[in-house]
C-alpha cells in the first residue's frame, strides 16, 4: 500500500462536466484493487447524499430532492 499525503491532492465531485464539490484529501494506492473507493469521511466532505448503495443512487446535497444522479440500473 502507497500512500501520498500531499497539500495539493483535491478531489472533484463531477456530473456533466459540472464541478458539484472539491475536497482536499490523501490517495492511498492498493495495488490489488482495482476499483476506486472513498471513506465516509470523503464523501460527507463532498456532499453526497447516498439513496441506494446497491444501485449506485445519489444526490448532491445542493441538489433538490427529486433529483437523482447515478447508475439508475436494476439489479
């Protein structure tokens, strides 16, 4: 496991090409996995609201509440 501590490191929440939050953080690397995940912490810092784990379903905390961002795939 790598990890960076660097002041410049910011992560971007994005949809449509429409910065919704930026949050500074660290990036630890795990080279056996090969997907992207962020703590709790991270996403609370970037305003997400999760409405379906399973699915993939959210809204940005700006967002009003018939709003819907994500997968929107059944499973």
């Amino acid at each position: 496991m790598h990890r960076i501590e660097d002041p410049s490191c910011h992560v971007e929440l994005v949809d449509d090409e429409e910065i919704l939050s930026r949050s500074r953080c660290n990036i630890l690397i795990d080279p056996y996995l090969d997907e992207v995940l962020i703590s709790d912490y991270l996403s609370d810092e970037l305003g997400i609201i999760v409405l379906s784990f399973r699915r993939g379903l959210w809204r940005h905390y700006k967002d009003p509440s018939e709003k819907i961002r994500g997968l929107k795939r059944s499973l």
